[in-house]
C-alpha cells in the first residue's frame, strides 16, 4: 500500500500499489530506486510507466521522459502542464556540446562543488561526442581519440566565447594546436598528427549535416530544458528507418536530462535552489545498445545513478533477447547489469523462451514463468466485431524484487486517463 496505485492484485482484488521511489523511500523495500520493465509490445509497458509518471507528479516527483519516439507520453506531460520539447530534422536541436545551465550554476558555487560540476559537465560532453562517433562509425572511439577529444574540450572552455558547436570542436581539431598534437603523440611529426586525427575529423564532419545524424546535433539548442515542471522530449518526427539517428537522439536526450539534473541537486545541495526528485523515463533501451558496438558502456556512464541524488529510474525495453542479442561478449554483460542492479523488474507478456535469460536476473518459479507466456498468447479473432480482441495479458505485469514471490496485478485507467492514454489515435476516426 506504499506508493502509486498501479492495479489490482490478479488472485485477490486487493489494491497494488508500487513505483521505484517510494518502495526505496518510504517503504525501504529497495536498495535503489530504480525499475526495469520488460514486455511484448502492445500489452501496456507504456501506460504502466504514464500512471507511475502521475502518480508521482502528484507527490511532487518532477516526471522526466528523455526521448519519446511514438509519442507515448506527450498528451500526459502536456496536461500536467509540462514542457514538451520537440527534436528530429526540421524541428529542434540539441547541442551537444551545450553545457546547459552547468556554466552558470559552477560560477554561484565553490570549492569541490564547483570542480565537481565542472568535471560532470566535461565528462558528459565527451562522453556524448565519442557516443556519436561510435553511432555514425558502428565502433566505438580510440583511447587515443577520446584522448584528443578530452583535451579539445577544455580547450574549447578557455578559448571560445558563448557555446561552442561541432564545427567549432571540428576547427581546433584542425588546427593542430600543442596541447592537442602531444596527447595524439605527433612526435613533431605535423604530418603524423594529421594522419593520427584523419579519422575524427571525418567522424565530426559527417556529424555537421551531410551524414545519417544530419545537423540535429550540431547547431544551437533550439529550446533549453527546464527543471521545475514535468518534461518529455517529442522525437517522434524521427523516421523509423533512421535506426542511428533514433539512437542518437535518445542517447543525447539521456545525456543532457541528466546533466540538467546534476546541475540542480549541486546547487540544491549548496542551499542554492530547492531540492527536487525526479522520476526518469528512459524508453526503447533496446534502439540505443544495437547501433554500434561500446555503446552499452556510455549508456552505462550516463545512466549510472547515485541513490543520493533523489533520483528514480524506470529502464524500458522488450525483451531480454534485446540485451543477449548483442554482438560483444562484453556488452552482453553490461547490458544484463542495467537489469540485475535494478531495485524492481516488471515484466509483461514473454514467451517462454525469455524465461532461461530472465532467471539469470531474477528468480522466476514454474508458476510465474507459465503466467508470463500466457500473458504472451496472440488475442482471439473477435467474430462479432470483426477485430482482434484485446491480447489476453494487455494491462497485466508480474512484479518483481529479488528472490521474493512475484505479484501479479492489472492496471485499469481512470477515465481522465484514458483521454490521453490511445497510443493508437491516428489509426482512430
């Protein structure tokens, strides 16, 4: 009875109520405020996210979805009076070398607070560049190039005024100052270094609107992210078939959510601004890991969340086969820790053949394991309605938390809810 009111208990009516912040706030039934939700697609996983995403905004929680490709969410944070920001070619940008408002909040701090805003915000920006690199290249960066990037930045800091773009990291680069041909270790050698940078150069300027991402990353933040209202980024303009640049767009959409939200608790912390919780949506996992090998570790990096920060996190994605799919070993092995760290796994309709690779995460009884595959079942032709009926485990999810008994419930929708939970409206009138 802690926390958001999802549904009813399957086997006893009884209200269920459970989200990733109160169950490790409140209730201390977590370690970690954080969810996994897994699930075929078209049996819910969305609007059990939306109702945990309202729940909370009514206890003050600041919902976050960072990339929105359907729209699932829109309507929602729209009508919480949220700042819907729209992203793809045509119709916003996001700069990844924006450091937002982490410029401004490190010069109202001190210290250590000061230094370590400043290496998060540094941090982040290489992390995003390199993470582009490998989506347009499908590798991941050298050492030596993540060298080279690292120290361009920080150039980029002390020698360009306002905030940098792409072209201008590119140009540096170009220039060949010192700094940058000792860590490329030229040797003296201007024609070395040149040979050394060949590669990132052509990286970045495919990444300046003549390659697959197109500009969308490389030109000014159309509209910056504001921290004291619900948020979702509409990337829903994106084609389908533009697998990379749907990848890039959430992987810069995560980078700069959690980058404002550093920004906030730092200055939070230094009694600065009010302390806020935010509950962080990260949807279709599964777009992101298989556009490129070493991805899995920059999701990782971004998405590694301190429990201190008054964060909670729900990971979405469809199946385990999602994160086993993967070409590296190593990446395999990541990926299966984004669901093994998490404090709950919910799961939706999976066939059987999920269920070796679900287990190794969390137990699942004999039981559990025939519910989910029935769950899974493809839904009945209806003869009167001339129409599927509705899969048999639509609204249904098993509930999970270490080796303890999994909950079954059902969530049913309000009607207030309903009118902004039809993922299937322009199929409608």
């Amino acid at each position: 009875m802690v926390g958001v009111p999802l549904g009813r208990h399957l086997n006893t009516g009884a209200t269920v109520c459970a989200d990733p912040i109160n169950w490790f706030q409140r209730a201390q039934l977590i370690s970690n405020p954080s969810a996994f939700l897994l699930g075929k697609p078209g049996l819910g996983k969305s609007t059990v996210v939306r109702r945990m995403a309202l729940g909370l905004s009514a206890q003050g929680v600041m919902p976050l979805v960072l990339g929105d490709l359907k729209p699932d969410y829109v309507a929602l944070i729209r009508a919480l009076g949220g700042q819907v920001i729209s992203l793809g070619l045509g119709r916003g940008n996001l700069n990844i070398l924006d450091p937002g408002e982490a410029t401004a909040a490190a010069a109202r701090l001190t210290g250590d607070a000061r230094r370590s805003l400043e290496a998060d915000a540094h941090g982040r920006r290489l992390n995003m560049v390199s993470a582009l690199i490998t989506i347009s290249r499908g590798e991941p960066t050298t050492e030596r190039e993540e060298s080279i990037l690292s120290v361009a930045l920080s150039l980029l800091d002390t020698r360009h005024s306002g905030v940098p773009v792409l072209a201008d990291l590119l140009t540096l680069i170009k220039e060949a100052p010192a700094e940058l041909r000792m860590v490329a270790i030229d040797r003296g050698d201007l024609d070395r270094y040149r040979d050394v940078t060949e590669s990132l150069e052509s990286s970045l300027t495919s990444m300046l609107g003549a390659g697959q991402l197109g500009e969308t990353f490389a030109a000014p933040t159309t509209q910056p992210m504001r921290l004291d209202r619900p948020v979702v980024f509409d990337v829903s303009a994106i084609d389908e078939g533009a697998t990379k640049l749907q990848a890039a767009a959430l992987l810069a959409c995560w980078s700069y959510g959690f980058g404002s939200i550093a920004v906030a608790q730092a200055l939070a912390d230094a009694g600065l601004e009010r302390q806020r919780h935010y509950f962080v949506v990260l949807d279709e996992l599964w777009r992101v890991l298989r556009v490129g090998r070493g991805l899995v570790d920059r999701v990782d990096a971004l998405t590694r969340l301190n429990r201190q920060q008054g964060v909670g996190q729900i990971m979405v994605t469809h199946s385990m086969d999602d994160l086993m799919a993967l070409p590296d070993q190593h990446d395999r092995a990541k990926a299966m820790g984004f669901a093994e760290r998490s404090g709950m796994v919910i799961c939706a309709g999976l066939p059987q053949k999920e269920m070796p690779m679900l287990s190794q995460v969390v137990h699942m009884t004999s039981v559990e394991q025939r519910l989910l595959d029935g769950w899974a079942t493809p839904p009945a032709w209806d003869s009167h309605l001339e129409r599927e009926a509705d899969p048999p485990g639509r609204g249904k999810f098993l509930l999970k938390v270490g080796g303890r008994p999994g909950i079954p419930l059902h969530v049913e929708l309000t009607d207030a809810e309903l009118e902004v939970n039809d993922t299937n409206r322009r199929w409608r009138g």
